[in-house]
C-alpha cells in the first residue's frame, strides 16, 4: 500500500495525519451517526466561507480526532484522520471504512494513472492534490502527466489547482517540477500559468498560503 500518514506538529505536539476520500454517497449525517454510535465529541464546527471549507471536527481519544473536509472549491469532500503515531492512525482509518463510503485509493491511482479518458481524468484530479501519497508517487506523476499534456484545454487547465497544491502544501515534489518544465515548451494557452507555478515551486512553503 502507498498510503503513507503526514506528521506535522500542532502545540509543541507531534501529530500524523492522514487524508481519505469521501466516496459519492458518503455525507457528514454518516460521518456524525457513527461518531454517535462511537462517543466521539463533536468539538467544531467550521460553517463554509469564500476560503475557509466547511469543516466539522470529532474528538476521538487523547490526542486523536477526524474530521470532515468539504472542499466545496474542487467539489470532492474529504475525511481526516489524526493522532499521535502512524500505526493509530492507519487502525483509526481501517475502523471507518466498514461503515463509511470512502474511495479506495489504490483504484483511483491505477485509474488515473492509466487513463486519457477526460471525464476520469476532470473527476479524479481533485484528489490527488489532498490525498496522503509518499513524495512523487509515480501513478500520481503519471496522471498529471497524461493530463497536462491532453488535448482537451479544460483537462490540461483542471491539472493546475491540484498539481499546486500537491507540490507546495505539504512538502516538494520534484517530480512535479519536472513535468511542469517539460510541458512549458509545448504549451500555448496556458503557458503563464505554468511559468506562475514554477515561481511558486521556488517559494517558500509560508509565502504559499495565501488564497489564490
């Protein structure tokens, strides 16, 4: 498996996270009765912005919580999962999927990876800016390949939000860069866009966060 939970440090404390994908009929309603059913505590409730997401945040232990994402700018909603050490966290996700439409990455990523298909290519997308993928997994390199040389203007332009977010949010990706550069040449329509995503590939992660 590729999944591979992020670490950050919140409060001088250390924390992995890692970031599953909502399937088509998942809704936060499922995500709160099961955290009924669990006695997790609803500790926030974030309601939607211009650029802030509707969030609503669960506490499920000491040190642990899951959340759900709606990331109303791509149209895909997310489900977060936090706590102190890798191994809470992979058990804490495997206990959702029983009872929560959640995507199977490892299907997403061969699909993405292997397709010129528009419509899988314009549905999938999105994810790959927020799921947790080691550093230049290759079928995530190859989707944004495929999709940033495509024919279709509308699939090549739908790459730019994800593959930005995924090369600066978290950590770099040269991968990424590198498939920026090499299309650069052969692109017309959204060449600026390009050059803008190389700048900010050189940035600093905290100059990087500012909403577009």
């Amino acid at each position: 498996m590729s999944r591979t939970p992020t670490q950050s440090n919140v409060g001088g404390a250390s924390k992995t996270r890692r970031v599953l994908l909502a399937g088509a009929t998942a809704t936060p309603a499922d995500l709160a009765a099961l955290a009924a059913r669990r006695g997790w505590t609803l500790s926030a409730d974030v309601p939607r912005g211009h650029w802030t997401c509707r969030t609503l945040h669960w506490t499920t232990g000491p040190g642990s919580r899951i959340a759900w994402i709606e990331e109303h700018k791509f149209g895909i909603c997310l489900v977060e999962v936090e706590a102190g050490d890798g191994e809470a966290v992979t058990a804490l996700a495997a206990s959702l999927r029983p009872e929560l439409d959640l995507v199977d990455e490892e299907r997403l990523l061969e699909s993405l990876a292997t397709t010129d298909d528009p419509w899988i290519l314009l549905r999938g997308l999105p994810a790959l800016a927020f799921l947790s993928l080691p550093v230049d997994e290759p079928r995530c390199l190859r989707a944004f390949e495929h999709a940033l040389a495509h024919p279709i203007h509308t699939v090549r332009r739908a790459a730019l939000g994800p593959l930005r977010i995924r090369g600066i949010r978290y950590q770099p990706w040269p991968g990424l860069r590198a498939l920026v550069e090499a299309r650069l040449p052969h692109e017309t329509a959204l060449a600026d866009r390009l050059s803008h995503l190389l700048t900010a590939f050189d940035r600093p992660a905290a100059a990087n966060t500012s909403p577009e």
